[in-house]
C-alpha cells in the first residue's frame, strides 16, 4: 500500500508513488546519446540534499508538468519547505502553477490553511508554495528553499540575475532533516547567445547538472505494425521507438506537429540539438570544421598578436599566425580585467610563443592617458612592437572574418586552437540586437575578443601608423 504522506526512501518508490497518485509514467531510460531520462529531473530535485539543476527539453515535453510534480511532492515530504514559481511571464507562472492545483485539488484539498488565493497556498504542516511575477521587485523581496524558474529563455536578465540570491537552507523539521536552497531553470534552448544558452554554458562550466531531453525521451512505444521506411519520424529515432521509448507524446501527434514546421525549427526546439542562430553573427561557425587542435603554425611565418584594450572591461589578446597548410591560425588567447597595460605584457611575455613583433589593436589606444600622458600604442612601441591601428567600420571586420570562415571557394581559411575557449565561445554566440540593427549587440561578454579579431583583420596588411610627436 502505497502512503501519500510517507516520503519515499528509493528511486522505485519514488517512480511508483508519481505513477499512484499523479498518475505519471515519468520515462527512465535515455533514447539518444547524451541525453537524460526525465526521471533524472524529479530524482535530483526530490533526494536531499537536492542541488542546482538546468533541464534542457522539448516543447511539450513535460518539463512544467514534472516541476509542478516536484514542488507537489516536497510540499507533502518536507514539511514547512517555502517553494516559489517563476516564470517568463506570469502567464508562464501559472501553467505550472494549475498544474500543481490539479493534485492539490483532489488529494489535499482539507489540508489547506487559511485563505486558498490565486497564487499561494499553505498547508497544515507549513509548507507553502506561491507564483511569483516576471520582475526585479517580486524577486528581490523572497527567501525560499526551492525556486523553480520555467521558461528562462523568455526571462529579463535582471530578473534572472536578481534570483540567483533568493534561496536559502532550511530545517525541514524536528527530525533534524535540512532542506537543501536550490534553483532550477527550465526551457527548450531557442536562440545561440540567450539567455538559456548562457545557464546552459555556466552550467557546464561549474559542473551544474543540465538534464537535457529530447522529443525521443518522452515519445510513446511505436507500434510494431508502423512500417519504419515509410515513416517520416525514421530519420530522426532510426528505430529506437518501437525498442526503446517509453514517453507519452504519441506518434501521431509527433509527426503532425513535424510536417508543419521547418527543419531548423524541429531540431531545435524538438529534438533539442543546436539553437537556432538567426541571429548570430557568424553562423556558418561550427566547431567540427573550424577548432583544431595541436596544429602548429609555420615556424618562418610572421605571428601577430591582437588587442582589444580594457581595464574594467577585458583586456583581449589573440595570437595569430600562418599554419602549416595555408590556413590562418588563432593559435592561443589572453583575457583579464583591472590590470594595468605593463602588467598585462608581463603576462604575455610568459606564453611560449615569444616576442611578437607585429600587434594590431583598437584605435583607442592611441589615444593620451590622463594619468601618464602616453598612449597604449606608445608603451607598446616602447617595448620594441611595431603597431598598426587604423579605423574601419565594424560591418567591414566582420565581413572579413565571415569570408574565412566559409569562403565562397575551397575550405575554410580561419582556424581556431581548441585552447582558444573563450573566443570559441564569442563566435557561436556574438549576435546581433533584437532590433535586427546592422550592428552585433555589445553584451560585455563575447565582444571584445571578437573586436581583437576584428582589428587583425582590418589592420595586419596595412603598414605601421608613424609615431605621433606629443
């Protein structure tokens, strides 16, 4: 006999009691390879002490439904926990919000203390959950043990930013048992460079969990008497559904909603592999084809190092040279903020790569700092650098950079050492405005080393500036 107020001690309880009294068959087992059975969610999120998780799903896959399955499961098992729902849009609160209601309707609906409203309840053993709207204000003014974002891509970045100091530990009861404070954000990951692709990368950069499924994941059993060739699901589950599948989502309803979408739409907002990158500046940048790794450069060819100056902002350094086949090569890369000029160069000077000669660099450092009356090129030069630094128009850069990466004739001219992480990353994410302006956005992040790039570009055939008489 299974006990709605028992908590479960086990991963099958756990299954069982949500098959019982939630009547949700939650798949357990991964379809494609690197991604996670959805029941991987609910497992981390319900066993103390639970930690910080990102679910990367599907349209329709499940992902409200299973975080108002979580927050229904620690109101009943954790006894005085504080929950909170945030979504995109309070429109998107309240999905999982009435979700939640359908369980706490019919299973606990005498338990509730004081005034049942419209976006918050509490129980007779402490434990309440409420929504909460799409602002800085709501956010800021909560301390919760659980916080479960929903749709963070539609989320204003203040807001989410504003969250990240909402949760806190608590005692659960007298049994002495503690509450883990956590967040969890949900979305299907649109657009390269949003925000849902910045949780995903931070995520990964401080071993965060992402659980991420796909349309495979949660797709019912096929039938045995579908024929497989004929159907136009086959390319993309190659079979796994008659063997492996276990979802709810049927198979017709998957391949209607296939046959009135566009590829790229499919495979990014269902089958959950790369965001689109409508806007991204450089979208025929692909890993496969432009990282390398060990790739030496021609020992005889001229290296040139890249600046893009800054104190608060990054100081942005690239080295860039020939490789061996003809290409050119961004062979390793230099980021810190709030050191001075000479300290960066000390820096530098610790690369294997030796004395660069040759630097190109934004036409700001040239100009007089107020404190030592000498510009950043006239340190360089100083140093024994020759430095080119002529102006162009940002849309002339990027196009030179777009024309070597996927020329209009032969193989791409522009590659990227796999230590290079950072500029990697600016060129999947580099976009452009929401306002579709001719200019990339200037998000502080991805830009100053694709500024650094951008002025080899412009300058590296031009011949050195002639020293200024101050």
């Amino acid at each position: 006999m299974i006990d709605l107020d028992q908590p479960c001690r086990d991963e099958q309880q756990l299954w069982n009691w949500m098959e019982h009294f939630l009547q949700l068959r939650v798949p357990r087992q991964a379809v494609c390879p690197g991604h996670h059975p959805p029941f991987d969610y609910i497992r981390r999120a319900y066993f103390e002490p639970a930690c910080d998780q990102v679910v990367w799903a599907p349209r329709g896959g499940g992902k409200t439904q299973l975080g108002a399955a979580a927050t229904f499961l620690d109101l009943l098992h954790k006894p005085g926990v504080q929950i909170c729902l945030l979504g995109g849009s309070l429109e998107q609160s309240l999905r999982m919000w009435n979700h939640l209601q359908r369980p706490v309707s019919r299973w606990i609906q005498d338990r509730l203390q004081g005034k049942h409203t419209a976006r918050r309840i509490v129980l007779d053993n402490g434990s309440v959950a409420g929504v909460l709207a799409q602002s800085q204000r709501s956010v800021r003014g909560v301390r919760v043990q659980k916080l479960r974002c929903d749709e963070v891509e539609l989320f204003d970045p203040r807001v989410w930013e504003a969250a990240q100091l909402a949760t806190r530990s608590a005692a659960a009861d007298d049994s002495g048992q503690t509450i883990a404070g956590v967040i969890e954000a949900f979305s299907t990951l649109h657009e390269s460079g949003g925000l849902m692709s910045q949780i995903v990368q931070s995520a990964q950069e401080h071993h965060i969990p992402v659980v991420r499924w796909c349309l495979l994941e949660v797709l019912q059993r096929c039938a045995p008497e579908r024929d497989c060739q004929t159907c136009g699901l086959h390319e993309d589950c190659r079979g796994v559904a008659k063997l492996r599948c276990e979802g709810f989502v049927s198979i017709d309803d998957a391949l209607a909603m296939k046959q009135r979408v566009s590829r790229q739409q499919w495979e990014t907002e269902m089958l959950c592999r790369r965001p689109r990158r409508s806007r991204s500046v450089f979208p025929t940048f692909l890993r496969a084809a432009h990282v390398v790794e060990n790739l030496q450069p021609r020992l005889d060819g001229p290296l040139c190092l890249a600046i893009d100056f800054g104190f608060a902002n990054p100081f942005a350094c690239l080295w860039i040279g020939p490789a061996a086949g003809g290409q050119l090569l961004v062979l390793d890369e230099y980021v810190r903020s709030m050191l001075t000029l000479e300290q960066h160069c000390l820096q530098l000077d610790q690369r294997p790569w030796g004395m660069v000669r040759d630097i190109c660099c934004d036409p700001a450092g040239n100009g007089r700092n107020d404190q030592t009356a000498l510009s950043n090129v006239q340190l360089l030069r100083a140093r024994g650098h020759r430095v080119r630094f002529g102006a162009s128009r940002i849309v002339e850069g990027l196009e030179l950079i777009r024309r070597d990466l996927d020329p209009a004739i032969g193989p791409p001219r522009l590659l990227i050492d796999a230590r290079c992480q950072n500029l990697i990353t600016a060129l999947e994410n580099y976009r452009y405005a929401d306002n579709q302006s001719e200019l990339p956005l200037k998000d502080g992040v991805h830009d100053h080393l694709i500024d650094a790039l951008r002025y080899y570009y412009v300058n590296h055939n031009a011949q050195p500036m002639a020293a200024r008489r101050y």
